[in-house]
C-alpha cells in the first residue's frame, strides 16, 4: 500500500471481528435508544424495522469489506477513497477523512456519555434520595471513564486485544442472561399479537413518517463497524480476515439484537408509564424481575458500555495514526508518531480521548447542545462508509478486487448500500419530535454543516495545495527498508 510497518500485526481472525462487535455493542445501542423506538413506531418498528436494518447494514458492510480486502490500510475509508476516485482524489479523501474522524470521536463520546448515564442509573437505585444526576456530575464520570480506556490504549495492542476478547463474551454472555431472566423471571408477558400494536409518540401524525424515524434506533446501534477495517494494518492476512471480520461483526449483531430486542418488548408491562421513564430499558427490568436482579443486570449493560468505548477509541486512534500519516491534519507529525516500546500511536490515543471530552463538555450546561454533536456523528460515519462505496461504483470495471470479492453480486450490493445510506442520512437530518421547539429541534444538519464548511474552507485556503491524498513512501523495496519492526 506504500507505507512502511510501524505497527505490529497482533490481531488474529478473531480478534478483528472483536473489535467491531464490541464497538456495535447491541446492548449499548439497544439499552440507549429503546425508549425513542417506544415513542417512533412502537413495537411493530422495532422488531420489524430491525430485521430490516439489519439486512441493510450487511449489504452496507459487504461493500465496505470488498473494498477492504483491495485496501486493507489504517487508513480505511479516506485511503480507499483517494484511491478509487478518478478524478480529485485528494479532495474525495479529504472530506471522506473529516467525516470518518467527526463520526468516531463522536462514537467514542456518546458511548462513554451513555456509560456514565447509566452509571448514575445504578447509583440512584441504591441511594435514590442522597444522588442526584446531574449534567455536571455525568461529564465528570465521562471524563474518568475517557481517561482509562485511554490508559488501556496506551498500552500494547495485545493488551487492547485481550479486553476485546473479553468483550466479545461479555456481550454474547450478558445478552444471554438478561433476555433469559426476561423470558423466565416474570409471572406474565405480553399477547404475541402485542408485536403489532403501532405507538406514535413523536408529535408528527403521520403513521409512515413515525415508523422511519423509529430506524434509527438499529441505525444508531449498527455503526463502527469500520473499526475491523482501520486494524487492518495490525491484522494478520488482513486482506482476507478484515472483510470477515466486519461481516462477522453485523451478523453476529443481528441475532443477538433482536433476541434482546423481543424480550425487552414482550417483558414491558405499562407501556405509556415506560415510555416516559427516563431509562425506558431500566424501567422494564425493574418492573419485570425487581429491583435487585435489575441492579445485577444493569451491570451487565454498563460494562458493555465500557468496552464498546474501549473499543471505539482505539479504531479512533488508528484513524487519526493514518490521517495523519497523510499529513492531513494540524500537527500530523506529532499524530503519527508510534512509541518505541508499546508499538502504538500513543499521542493519537490521547488526542482522541481529548477530542472526545471537548465533544462532551458542553453538557456541563445543556444535554441539547451535546446531542446535538452526537447525532451528527452517525451521519459522519454512514457519508464516510457511503463515499468509497459510491466511488466504486463510478469506477465499474476498472475495479480491481481483493482476495475477498462478492463476484457478480458486487455492484448489485454496492448500490443497495449507497441507496441505504443516502435514505438513513436523511432521516439523521430531519426532526425527530413535534412541536419543534429550542430542546426538540434536532441540530444534527447544522452540525454537520459547520463541520462541512471548516473542512471546506480549510480545503480551498490551504489543504488544496499541500494534500493529494494517500502518500507513497517509495517503491515497494523502498518501503520495505523503511520498516520500522
């Protein structure tokens, strides 16, 4: 690919596919955006709309893993893109870049604000009238938490590899254990017919309208996925192991969601007093098994938030490490730099967990403004899976696959992924809740698009002269007498 190793390759088969199944984590994806599912469709939405999601995120995912299998760099999506694009290269990879960094410092923010809410959750079951939550306290405990997973990061990639191993049973396992206390615990559950009983809590009267904005809660759970691609350079036979990888990750996902899914829906017992609990989720599991086996549940449900943050700060990390490699970032000799002895990019980690607080802190005042920046992150990520995807297209032919390739199903596959993508895009973008108010408007469009327009002017003032896109260190002798390990 034109660079010379500075990281080791650690990662095994398995270990990729860890990396995004912990980042997608279906219990924090699940846990975190149910309640908005009750009020956006009901259950019809969530359990139909995740089998579809699903079937979706695969076609999006086997796009994304062919061209991973041409380009299996750090790099990722930028690299990809700079390298599929027949004209302008530089500036496909540019916005292709800033769209990947905004949506995973994002991801690693969000998970690690949802941690430190449900933190607070468990807190206030054991002593509800001596803590109080508050926007102060929960960046604060976000703040704690971006500090360890950075310290584990530090670390060598062995190290992140064990905890995402970890990670992978504790999900599998934990998933495992709350959807059977749901299934054997309670005295009663609801009809089957239940499942087709449509709820419309949004404000907005249309029905259609509603239930596509109840999506998004799979649409939000399904993101990350690209972490199996940015390890890539530290994956053994990363050209075959990373596509499966990140196929993997999304099936795997689909199952286990939806088993947590149905037995999270049928175990709710009054709904309109849910769907307006501040952790619809922990409501139910109060109300189904009492509050001691909830307690030990919602355990569970955090220290899957921990390492799916875990997880999403070292693929943000390796983001930046390739970004920056291509120059393409403020100070990107310092980003790229890998520490002798642990053999990772530690200052990246650090911006990383730097960047992702800043994303945060503006909840020290008002969760409205931090939403705000979190919304848009999915939208970054999916316009940055869609971009390498669409530019494969234009390049029909002249594509020239990897070892893994989906054969004559590659295009068919690779437009239903760009179709997706454009369609769930939107829905980010539109408002979520009626009456549009300052606390109900969604400001994800006008995030994005301050993000767009920095990256647009910096583009056209400077970053147009001085980034062509992915850089060649040299032949590929060359570049192997670079080879730091």
């Amino acid at each position: 690919m034109g660079y010379p190793r500075r990281l080791t390759r650690r990662f095994g088969a398995f270990d990729n596919f860890a990396i995004s199944f912990t980042v997608i984590s279906v219990i924090t994806g699940i846990f975190s955006a149910f309640g908005y599912g009750m009020a956006a469709g009901g259950p019809p939405v969530l359990i139909l709309g995740w089998i579809a999601v699903s079937v979706m995120v695969l076609a999006v995912g086997a796009a994304m893993g062919e061209i991973a299998s041409a380009y299996p760099t750090s790099g990722a999506l930028h690299f990809a893109a700079g390298k599929l694009a027949r004209h302008h290269s530089g500036a496909w990879s540019w916005y292709t870049g800033w769209l990947n960094f905004v949506g995973q410092v994002g991801r690693t923010a969000a998970t690690g604000y949802a941690a430190a809410t449900f933190i607070q959750a468990y807190i206030t079951m054991h002593w509800p009238r001596h803590y109080e939550v508050t926007g102060r306290r929960t960046v604060i405990i976000t703040a704690a938490i971006l500090l360890i997973q950075a310290l584990a990061n530090t670390y060598t990639v062995r190290l992140v590899a064990i905890f995402n191993r970890i990670s992978v049973w504790w999900l599998l396992i934990g998933a495992t254990v709350i959807v059977t206390c749901l299934i054997l615990i309670p005295a009663r559950h609801q009809e089957a017919s239940f499942a087709t009983d449509f709820m419309n809590g949004t404000g907005f009267t249309s029905g259609v309208y509603a239930a596509m904005l109840g999506l998004l809660v799979a649409s939000w759970t399904f993101t990350g996925f690209d972490g199996s691609f940015h390890m890539s350079e530290e994956t053994v036979k990363a050209s075959v192991n990373t596509p499966k990888g990140i196929m993997r990750a999304i099936a795997c996902s689909a199952v286990v969601g939806l088993a947590l899914i149905l037995a999270l829906v049928y175990a709710i017992r009054d709904y309109p007093a849910t769907a307006g609990a501040s952790a619809p989720p922990v409501r139910i599991l109060v109300d189904a098994l009492g509050t001691g086996i909830a307690q030990l549940l919602l355990l569970i449900v955090i220290g899957a938030m921990l390492f799916c943050g875990l997880a999403s700060m070292t693929s943000n990390t390796r983001q930046i490490f390739a970004f920056s490699r291509d120059g393409a970032m403020p100070g990107s000799r310092l980003w790229h730099s890998v520490s002798p002895r642990t053999r990772t990019p530690v200052k990246a980690v650090w911006l990383a967990a730097a960047c992702s607080l800043a994303l945060i802190t503006p909840a020290w005042w008002s969760h409205t403004a931090f939403a705000a920046v979190v919304s848009v992150n999915v939208v970054g990520l999916y316009l940055a899976y869609g971009i390498p995807v669409f530019l494969r297209l234009r390049l029909g032919d002249a594509f020239e696959p990897g070892p893994w390739s989906l054969g004559r199903w590659s295009v068919p596959v690779a437009r239903t992924a760009v179709g997706w993508i454009a369609f769930t895009s939107a829905l980010f973008v539109l408002p979520h809740v009626s009456p549009i108010t300052a606390t109900t408007f969604n400001y994800a469009p006008i995030a994005l698009g301050a993000v767009l327009l920095i990256a647009t002017v910096w583009w056209f003032a400077t970053a147009r002269r001085r980034f062509q896109g992915p850089v060649s260190y040299g032949s590929p002798d060359e570049v192997a007498a670079m080879d730091l390990i």
